[in-house]
C-alpha cells in the first residue's frame, strides 16, 4: 500500500516515542519573530541553556513594524521592547535575523518560501498559526506555541500526535475572476472552521496543481482557519521551478540530488486516507467572510443566510455574527458598504497579489469614503512592485502605499480599524477585534475583490465590472 507524503516525511523525521504517546519530530527549519519568542529565549536563559542548531532557525520581524513610520524608538513601548527583544537574542544566540535593516525583511511566512528557506520534505515550525502556508512547497509545517518554540529552540525536536489525512480534491479549473482565496474560503464554508480538526489537509487535484505557487501558497495559508493541523500540496514541476535560483534553495548540482529527494516524498498514487472531499473548481464563485469567523462565507452572486435555514449547531454563532455585524438576515451581499481596504498580509501580500488588485485599480479611483491601504508582504515584494509600477498604480488610485509588514491583518501595530469600521480585507481572519477595533467589521476576499470594492465604496462582482 502507498503512503501520504504526511507519512513519509513524518516518518523520515521520526526521534522516537514519547511516554505522553506523541511521537518526537525532528524540525528542519524553524522560524521566528517577534512576539512569541521572547518568553521562550527567557526560559533557555532560567535554565542555562543554549540553542542546539542556531543554524537552523531565522529570524524576522513583520507583526508589530509600524508600515508607514519606521523611525526608532517605536511610538509604542511594547513594540519596541519586542523589537529590542529580538535583536538582542538572535545576536547572543547567533541566529540569522532579517530585522528592519535586512533587504529580506518581511512576513515570516512571505519571505521562508520567497528566500527558498521551505522546501519540499521539510519539518517547519513557528509560533504563528499561519505556519501552514510553507506546505504549498510540498513540506509540513506546523503552527505552535511559546513552549514549543523553547523546545525546538534547546533540542530542535517537537513533540507532536500524528494527525489523520483528508484529500482535498478539487477537479477542473477555476474560473475567470476567481481566485484560491476564493477557493480556500469555498472550502472552509463547506467543511466548516472545526471540520479540519485531527487532519491535515492535501490539496490534490487538476484545479490545485493548475495553481501557481504563490496562489498555493495562499491556499495552505488558510488552512488552519478550516481546523487543520497542517496543509499541504505535493511538489511538482511548479514547485521545482519556483525554487530554483531562491537564495537559500540548494544550487547546481545539489539542487539536482535535492529533487530526487523532493519527488520521492510526494504521495504514492495508491496512497490511502481517512477522508476525501470532493469539489468542482467550476463552481466555485467570488467568495466573501462576512461573519465572525471565515466559515461564514458566501458567493458574492447570494444572501446572507437565515438564522431559521442554519444547522442547529451553528445557529447560535450565527446569531452572534448578525448581532456584532449588524447586517440583516437575506440580503444580499452585494452592496454592503465598506469604509477600509487592505491588502496584504501572509495571505495576500505577495507579488501576484499586488498584480491582481493592480489590474482592477488602472484607471480608477478609490471611493471618496473609503480609507485604502496596499501592504507588501516584504521588502523583496516591495522592490519588485516599486520596479513594475504597480506601487504606482495604487498610489494613483488612492490607496496608502506601505512598508512592509503584517499591518491591518491583525492590528498589533498602529494600523487598526476605528469604532464600527467595515473592512474589505485580503488578511486570513475575521475574528470580532482582530483588526483593532472590538466593533470592527472584516469582510474576507481576494485582491481583486478588495480592490473592486475599494472602487465602488461597496461590495460588489469583480467579474462583472460594476466598480
């Protein structure tokens, strides 16, 4: 019988067995910034420990950097004692940190698979949720806490329950003016925020490896919000041609060993898993997170639902979507107004992103209500957008052109929403205070869609060009 590339690579990194009954997994990579780290640097210091492989974590910084005035100090204390924080213990321990400084500055999860730091294959970890993200390159990447970061940090092993697989396979192609973000909403409204729990996800199918990297990318990255522990999508020539070249990816001959390898971990035809969920990529339309949390979703052409259409065990979160949001029962989603638009984020800030939202924004003008923000995902993506004119496209339309850094996603920076501010947002969660303000609103959707409501001060169809 064949096995899951979750199986092969799990087994591959394999230390032992725990006496709690979790295997102990060794971490290729392991990832950093700043503000889960430092509690975990101080409980080395209080036991007199060291890190064991400092060659093999990196360091940013991405979730408290102001995007618009880096000067030092931080207006904020807080976020300058992280920044101070991080700085000191990645010099004592002699990890590589790309702090504001670095040219590779940028979001953790933008800038390990853009550095070619994720590979195939891999164990990765970093304390943030959205760590899933690296498993488009065909790796599984976990998201994980403050201990666990210490314990990788002395012994570059986590200990880990190994979870179930489901396949995801979606058939077919995905149409014109829809997106993976519209795709991964699709699949979390449908199998629901809980559905994923005790799975990995791989993503299989026509429509998944006609994705571009950067749209799996995007896909993986969201993951988590379904439930799931991990995410992943097999390598393929895509994966391979993506990393050639990056940075940190091996080079000449090694890369030539290294995909021997890469195409030796993906999924045996005859692999078996504990789940299949199928889905049809045609039909699939712009999808809009409207409620308080991404499953609540629907395709821009419906209406919100019903409280008495709801299954009896979503009613009540329900109820509490339509009480924080304010919206009503059956209406449709498009024409609701929004007062903000952000993109950006480990979700939607890279470059084929800014080219998306880009394309809708030519020759058109932000709404006079609306407040607009473009955030690259790194300083790399930054360069790249200066150098296309895409930077340009956004300032002429109206929109903020920021630094780099993970900004209005999750407002641990001076970029929030104000009092009952709806958000037309690319970022990954749409959580009641996420993005700053306890009375806020998001609505989660892909570039195009965030910059077509820009436009039109509301939500509408990117596909039928009514901004």
């Amino acid at each position: 019988m064949g096995r899951s590339l979750l199986d092969k690579v799990w087994d591959l990194h394999k230390v032992g067995k725990l006496p709690s009954g979790q295997d102990q997994l060794f971490i290729g990579l392991h990832l950093i910034h700043e503000v889960t780290s430092p509690q975990a640097f101080q409980a080395l210091e209080d036991r007199g420990l060291k890190v064991l492989y400092p060659g093999r974590t990196f360091a940013t910084v991405d979730h408290i950097v102001p995007t618009n005035d880096r000067r030092r100090p931080f207006a904020d204390e807080q976020a300058e004692a992280m920044m101070q924080a991080i700085e000191r213990n990645t010099r004592e321990h002699g990890i590589r940190f790309f702090g504001l400084g670095s040219e590779d500055q940028g979001i953790v999860h933008i800038i390990g698979p853009e550095l070619g730091l994720t590979q195939p294959g891999m164990t990765i970890a970093c304390g943030d949720s959205h760590t899933s993200t690296h498993g488009a390159l065909g790796s599984l990447a976990f998201g994980i806490g403050t201990s666990q970061i210490r314990d990788i940090l002395a012994t570059q092993t986590l200990a880990l329950t190994r979870p179930k697989v489901r396949r995801i396979e979606v058939s077919g192609t995905l149409s014109a003016g829809v997106s993976s973000k519209d795709l991964v909403i699709r699949i979390i409204a449908d199998l629901g925020v809980n559905g994923g729990i005790g799975f990995a996800y791989e993503y299989a199918g026509s429509a998944i490896h006609g994705l571009p990297m950067e749209a799996r990318l995007t896909l993986c990255n969201m993951s988590i919000e379904a439930g799931a522990r991990a995410g992943y999508v097999n390598p393929d020539e895509t994966t391979f041609a993506y990393l050639k070249g990056k940075k940190f990816a091996p080079q000449g001959a090694d890369f030539d060993k290294a995909l021997v390898y890469w195409k030796g971990i993906a999924s045996d035809a005859d692999a078996r898993y504990d789940d299949v969920f199928r889905l049809d990529g045609a039909s699939i339309e712009p999808m809009v997170a409207w409620g308080i949390n991404p499953g609540q979703a629907v395709g821009v052409s419906s209406r919100l639902p019903r409280l008495s259409d709801a299954k009896p065990e979503e009613r009540e979160t329900l109820r509490k979507a339509y009480e924080h949001t304010g919206f009503e029962e059956n209406r449709p989603l498009k024409g609701l107004a929004v007062d903000v638009a952000f993109v950006g984020s480990c979700t939607n800030g890279r470059i084929s992103d800014l080219r998306e939202a880009a394309r809708v924004l030519k020759g058109r003008k932000v709404s006079p209500r609306v407040t607009a923000l473009a955030v690259p995902g790194s300083r790399s993506v930054a360069r790249q957008a200066e150098a296309e004119g895409l930077a340009d496209i956004f300032r002429a339309a109206g929109f903020q052109w920021r630094d780099a850094g993970c900004s209005m996603c999750l407002a641990m920076n001076p970029d929030k929403l104000v009092d009952r501010q709806v958000c037309a947002s690319t970022s990954n969660r749409n959580f009641i205070g996420r993005q700053g303000s306890p009375r806020g609103r998001t609505l989660l959707m892909s570039p195009a869609m965030v910059a077509a409501a820009a436009c039109a001060g509301e939500v509408v169809d990117v596909r039928q060009g009514d901004v």
